[in-house]
C-alpha cells in the first residue's frame, strides 16, 4: 500500500530527515548532557578562572592575577594545619568505618528474628539529612545540657562537665564519630550486598574441609569481598573528603580555624574572608585530589570494559 | 572418617545439642542487632524527647534524661514560631522540580544508552559516572561564580538545577538497568505494530520499569530534599532557603529554641525515612553501578 502512493519527494526527504535525526542519540541524550555541561562542567571552568583572578571583597573582578592567588593561599597560615587535619580526617574515618561495616554487614548477613528491623534503623542516619543529624550530636554534646555530660556525671567518669566542643582537642574526636555514624550505613550496605553474592556452596565445602570460621572468613569470604570493600573505600573516601555538613554544625570548623579541614577552609575563605580568589585557588587544590580518586575508581573497576556486559 | 565418629545411636540427645547451640546463637545475634540498631537511632531519639519537652525544662544544667511530661503541641506550634512552613515549601518546591528535570533528562538518556551501542557511548557513561562522584561541595565557588554570571543566585531554579545535574546518575544507572532488562523483542513486537521509538518507550517500556522509575523518583527527592552545602551559599533570603539551611539558622540565635528545631527536623526525616526503606533494595546497585555491573 506505501508502495504504491509514494509521497511528494520534498516532504518524504523533510520526513526521513527527521526521522534520522530521532533514531540518532542526539535527541535522547542532548536534555542531559546540557544539563551536565552547564552545571557540572561549567562550574569546573569558572573555578579555574576565578582562581587566576584578582577579584575584590565585594566580588569585582579587577584584573588578571596570575598564580598570585596560589601564592597567597600557600602563604597561608592556616593552610598547612588544615591540610594535615584533612588526611589525619579521611584516613581516621575511612579506615574506622570499613571496619566496623565488615562486623556490621556480617551481622546483616546473618540470619536472626529482628534482622529486618535492624536493617532498617541502619537506614536511618542514610535517610536522615547530616545537618539534622549533626545538629543531634550537637545538642547531646552540649557543654552544659547536653546529655551526654549528664550520663558521664552519673557515671562518676568525669568531676564537671566538659564543654566537647570548646577546643579541637575534645571535638576532633566527635567530628571523627559523627562521620563515621554517617558513613556506615552506605559501606555496611555495599559490603552486605557483595557478601550476598558469595555462592552458599563454598561455605558448605570449606565446612567439609574442616575449616575453622576464622579461616573460612579470612580465605574465602574477605578476597571474595574485595570489590566491594575497593568501591566502599573510595566513594566513602571522596564523602569524607567533602564532608561540609558534620564540621559546620558541630565546630563551624572552629575554635579558630583549629578544626577546619581544606574543606571547610575554603567555604570560610570566600564567604567568612571574602577571599574569593584563594578560595577557588584551593577548590581547585581540591578537585584535583578528588580527580585522582576518580581516576584511581575508574581504571580499578575497568569502567571502560563495560561495553560489552 | 566422619562417619565412625558420628554414631547413629545418641541422635536425639546430640541434635537437642546442636538446636540448644543454635538457639544460643541466635539469641546472642538478636541482641548484638538490637544493641547495634539503638546506637543507630539514638541521636533521633534524643532528637524526639527534646522536640516533646516543655519550653521551661529544655535548659536543665545538668540535663535530665527525659522530660516530666511530653509537650505534644510542640509539633503545634512550632509552625508559628519562625517560617517552618515557609522553609518547608521552598523545600517541597526544589526537590519536586529537581526530580522532574531529572526523570526528564535520565529516561531518554538512559532508554538510548541501554538500547543502543554507539561511538561516543563510553564518554557519555564517563561524564555521568563524573558527576556521581564530584559531589557539588567540591565546586561549590565555581557554582556560586556562575550563578552570579547568570543573575540567578537567590532563586528557585539555580537550586534546582544544581540538585537536578548533581544527582541525575543516580537515576540514569537505575533506569538503564531496567530498560536493559526488558527484551529487545517485546519492543520490536509493538514497533511492527507501527508504534514509533517514543511511544514503544513511553506505552510499554516505561511501564515495565515502574520500580526503577520508583526508585529513581524517591532517591533524586531525598537527595535534592537534604541537600546543604549549595542551598547554604545560594540562598540569602527566607523565601527561597529550604529547610537544611533554615534550621542552621536557628543556632545561631542567643537561645536557641531545640525543641522546634528537633520537632522540625523530624518533621523532614520521618516520611524520608520511610521512602528510603521503601527503595531499599535498589540503593546499592543505583550508587555503585558505575563499577559492579
């Protein structure tokens, strides 16, 4: 029937240009790479520029600065501190809350009455905003009435009561408990989902064998969870890296700049020191230790090799 | 070997052994779960007796466990108190249309990107897999820069979209997976029928992928929904600032008033809560599937 009533040529050729068009990706992918371009890419750009501008307390551009921003973020006093802090931060909380998720997702896996429900109040603090959460602490730890001062009085552990975050000393401490509270969630639940796909069999063959359960853990289950524990370490490791909220809350990366991480430190330095230039200077700085772990998460987990899955 | 060291004879008293041992063992997991899940809620706990404490007994020096009595119409009142309401719309605005944008752009990106193998294709999972992972703290100067450029710091739409081009892999990966799931041959079925690419997508892909679309919907909402950092440095005024920030406001104040703070905050956690749960099983897969699959 198409055959034989062919359409005016100048409208079919109209017809079949469009219609190439929508059988190309074109029309499916470009909504959502704009929307990349201008709010992920664009940003990256606009970090790099500012940091080579010489920009005022107000927000004037004045003129190009070079690496005069650089320098005078280097020549800052407190960057070194924050820097160190910075790495004594990931690493502390990373390695704590790995940790703890290997117990957790061991205990998830296992099968008892009320497992159900213990998944799902681990879901909470996942769930919850960190702000809110961090807020929690906060008031728990408050110096004169928070709760935590009270129990410890009762206790007989301490004579008065500690005001926690008072001095880096006392609040580093909680900053590091808090995000590791927030963090075990997602590692527990990665964990979890990479022992579940460990084949029942094994375990049934290493029980025949004889072996004992730490054996059984430590060579068979933990090589077969290294994946999962890879994927858990480095997105764990960029979430702390960036980790705003928690320190906000709790310190304001305060007393001073004693709790402030390079995080933290640059937020401060264009909005509390209207240092706007070496702020971007250090985003930067930043970013660029985030592309690694990327890099590093990319080529480990052969992303490229997806393809053909 | 084992045989001769099991004999047949004593099961009975040997089997009660071994249930006994299991039992015990699942009592002691039982209470390690139970011991492990309080931990977990215990910062909400707290957060829950201090929203139901009366105004007078909140500054108690040293506090006291509990409140003598629980102050229900906290939850009442905290509405007139300072612009909760306010807060929670601008809320209920950014997140909703930031999880509009996102389905908008993630389920033909995704529908192409699972049904068909092209030049640039591993580019385009790059850049998305980029995204993931460079959270918008990391480039919050660079946003607020640009936001300036545009003129649309203070505004619904900068938040929005920022919420919307952060948190889209999410639902990209999800969706992808499940449009992958669908047989070719069921589409090709209906494309016979005479039904066009879009409306196969939208009258029979589309409908086949419910959970995923579920899914994508509640986690973009709950991450748009708690987002900070960019809300906090884009926002300066109490008409378009969401509640994360709105409540940050509220410390700073002399005395600050935590019983509305906790009954607010929640306010904004419970029915989140309750939407992760409800998506629980897909999480992982949605936040890692850059590598696992």
């Amino acid at each position: 029937m198409n055959t034989t009533t062919p359409a005016p040529p100048a409208k079919r050729r109209k017809k079949s240009l469009i219609r190439r068009f929508l059988a190309g990706p074109l029309p499916w992918i470009t909504p959502m790479l704009l929307l990349i371009l201008a709010i992920v890419l664009w940003p990256v750009y606009e970090m790099g520029r500012t940091s080579v501008l010489e920009i005022s307390g107000s927000g004037v551009t004045k003129g190009f600065a070079g690496l005069e921003n650089y320098r005078e973020l280097f020549d800052n006093p407190n960057l070194l501190g924050a820097i160190s802090r910075t790495f004594f931060w990931v690493i502390t909380v990373v390695a704590i809350t790995i940790f703890i998720s290997l117990f957790l997702a061991q205990l998830l896996n296992a099968k008892f009455p009320g497992r159900r429900f213990v998944r799902y109040a681990l879901i909470v603090p996942w769930a919850a905003s960190v702000i809110m959460t961090a807020t929690s602490f906060r008031w728990m730890l408050d110096g004169y009435y928070g709760i935590l001062n009270r129990i410890l009085l009762d206790l007989g552990l301490v004579e008065e009561a500690i005001d926690w975050m008072g001095s880096a000393e006392t609040s580093l401490p909680w900053l590091i408990i808090v995000a590791v509270f927030v963090s075990l969630p997602f590692t527990t639940f990665v964990i979890l989902a990479g022992l579940q796909t460990v084949p029942g069999e094994v375990y049934e063959a290493a029980k025949v064998d004889g072996a004992s359960a730490r054996k059984t853990y430590f060579s068979i289950t933990f090589p077969l969870l290294r994946t999962s524990l890879f994927i858990a370490t480095v997105i764990n490791l960029i979430n702390v890296f960036n980790q705003f909220p928690i320190i906000w809350v709790m310190t304001g990366g305060g007393p001073g700049y004693t709790t402030d991480t390079t995080t933290t430190l640059m937020y401060k330095l264009a909005f509390r020191s209207q240092e706007i230039g070496q702020s971007a200077a250090l985003s930067v700085v930043n970013f660029g230790i985030i592309l690694i772990f990327v890099l590093i998460y990319i080529r480990a987990t052969g992303f490229g090799k997806r393809e053909d899955r | 070997m084992s045989i001769s060291e099991k004999p047949a004879a004593n099961t009975s008293s040997s089997r009660a052994k071994a249930k006994n041992r299991e039992l015990s063992k699942k009592g002691l997991l039982t209470i390690t779960g139970f011991a492990v899940a309080t931990l977990f809620l215990l910062p909400y706990i707290r957060m829950m007796f201090t929203a139901l404490t009366p105004k007078d007994e909140l500054y108690q020096i040293p506090a006291d466990y509990f409140p003598t009595r629980l102050e229900w119409s906290n939850f009442v009142t905290v509405w007139e108190s300072a612009p909760i309401l306010q807060y929670l719309i601008n809320t209920l605005i950014i997140a909703s249309a930031a999880t509009v944008v996102v389905l908008l752009v993630s389920v033909p990106a995704a529908y192409y990107l699972a049904r068909f193998r092209f030049r640039t294709r591993n580019l385009i999972l790059l850049l998305v897999l980029a995204t993931q992972m460079f959270a918008p703290t990391s480039m919050v100067i660079g946003i607020y820069r640009e936001m300036v450029a545009l003129g649309l710091v203070n505004t619904y739409l900068a938040l929005v979209l920022v919420n919307a081009g952060f948190y889209l892999a999410f639902s990209v990966w999800i969706l992808s997976g499940f449009f992958a799931s669908i047989p070719y041959e069921v589409e090709e079925a209906a494309m016979i029928d005479g039904c066009s690419k879009v409306s196969v997508l939208w009258r029979i892909t589309l409908p086949l992928s419910l959970p995923g679309l579920i899914t994508a919907t509640i986690f973009t909402f709950i991450t748009a929904w708690n987002e900070f950092v960019v809300a906090l440095t884009l926002t300066s005024s109490i008409e378009i600032r969401p509640l994360t920030v709105g409540i940050t406001g509220f410390i700073g104040l002399y005395e600050v008033q935590w019983h509305y703070v906790f009954a607010t905050s929640l306010i904004a956690i419970v029915p989140v809560v309750f939407l992760f749960i409800a998506i629980e099983k897909w999480l992982i897969s949605g936040l890692t599937a850059g590598s696992i699959k």
